[in-house]
C-alpha cells in the first residue's frame, strides 16, 4: 500500500494525538499539525499575499490569529514535501476545507466520535507535573511516584468551565467540516469511546479498507 494521505478530526480530548502518533509508527507518514507547520515556517515569506504582515512571525508575535490564507499556504508548503500524511488540526472550518481540496486529494477521512460529557470527564483529570511539564490523568494515567503525585496542578485551559467553552467553539466551527465531508459520504467514523488499543484496530483497520 502506498503511503496513505489521512485527514483526521475530533474534538479537544478525543484522543487524536494518541492515535496519530501510532498511524505515523505504523503507516511510515508525516504528522501535519497547524501548530507545528506555522511553528516551522514562522519565517515563511507571505508578502505576494498582500496581507498585514510579510511573515507569520510577526501575527505570532503580536498574539494575532493568523489568516486563514497564511494557514493555507503553510499546509500546502507542508503537504507538497511528504509522500504520506496524517493530517491534524487542520481545516477548521469550511473555507479551509476548499483550499484542502486544491492542494491534495484524501485518501481517508477519519473522526473519533466521542460525547461531551466523556472529553469533559477527561479533559478534567487532566493534571500537570510542574517540575517535568508531563501530563497526567487522575483516573487513566496517575503517577506511580506519590510524590509526583502531591505535586500535580490543574492547568488553567482543564477547569469544567474552559473545558465546556473550548468544546462550544469546537463545536461551532468544525462541525460544519464533518458535516461535510459526511454529506460527501468520505467520512469515516471511529467510537472513539472504546479503549486506546481498540480504537487503534479500528482506525488501522478503516485506513487499510479506504487507502
């Protein structure tokens, strides 16, 4: 099978990071987030766009959102380079779901369906050890070190009330991307409420069906 190109969607705690991590392993692809891209190509020359700004640095650095023609044109920059993707974070909303199909043809699009009150439950217990910057979870994944343990801090971004918010807007803006990629009927759909390992053999199973 040639390296497949997947597109992959979720709400905050969805587990899409766990699972990209084990695609990339297994299906020798690249691991595309908007945040690393525009991370990697800060110094990107973006002048020709005629926008605010010559370069995404300077949005970054004035904490301004970057627009969505900078966001494209760093996907593609990113996408033109690798054989293979697993695409996350990116598009997020339907403007950039037309710019998407401009740069690259999908092989398989994926979404980890998971309820509000289960990515709150997680989103929740999520704790931070402040000496190592590593992430826990109160039910799933505790420390084995008691003291590690004593130390754990709830990040600001993980109280119920950010939580709910952050999921509203998620909800608000990419649910009209799934919607359409459903109406496409290219959607494929994972319960992502199953077990890390038994969400993986879907997802694998469902990437080999399609690619």
């Amino acid at each position: 099978m040639a390296q497949p190109r997947i597109l992959i969607l979720g709400a905050p705690g969805a587990g899409k990071g766990t699972q990209s991590a084990k695609i990339v392993e297994h299906f020798d692809v690249e691991h595309i987030t908007t945040g690393d891209a525009l991370r990697s190509n800060k110094q990107m020359d973006i002048s020709h766009l005629d926008l605010e700004y010559d370069t995404p640095a300077e949005y970054m650095d004035q904490g301004e959102l970057v627009p969505d023609e900078v966001v494209n044109a760093i996907v593609d920059e990113a996408l033109s380079s690798a054989d293979g993707f697993i695409l996350d974070g990116y598009p997020r909303n339907l403007e950039q779901v037309e710019a998407l199909e401009d740069m690259t043809d999908l092989d398989v699009v994926l979404t980890l369906d998971v309820s509000e009150e289960e990515l709150v439950h997680r989103l929740t217990g999520r704790r931070m050890d402040p000496e190592t910057g590593d992430i826990y979870h109160v039910e799933y994944n505790p420390p084995e070190d008691p003291e590690v343990e004593e130390r754990l801090e709830e990040r600001e971004d993980d109280t119920e009330e950010t939580v709910r918010e952050r999921l509203r807007v998620y909800q608000k803006n990419t649910a009209p991307v799934i919607e359409y990629y459903e109406d496409e009927g290219s959607l494929e759909r994972v319960d992502g409420e199953q077990a890390p390992d038994e969400v993986w053999d879907d997802v694998k199973a469902t990437i080999e069906e399609n690619a």
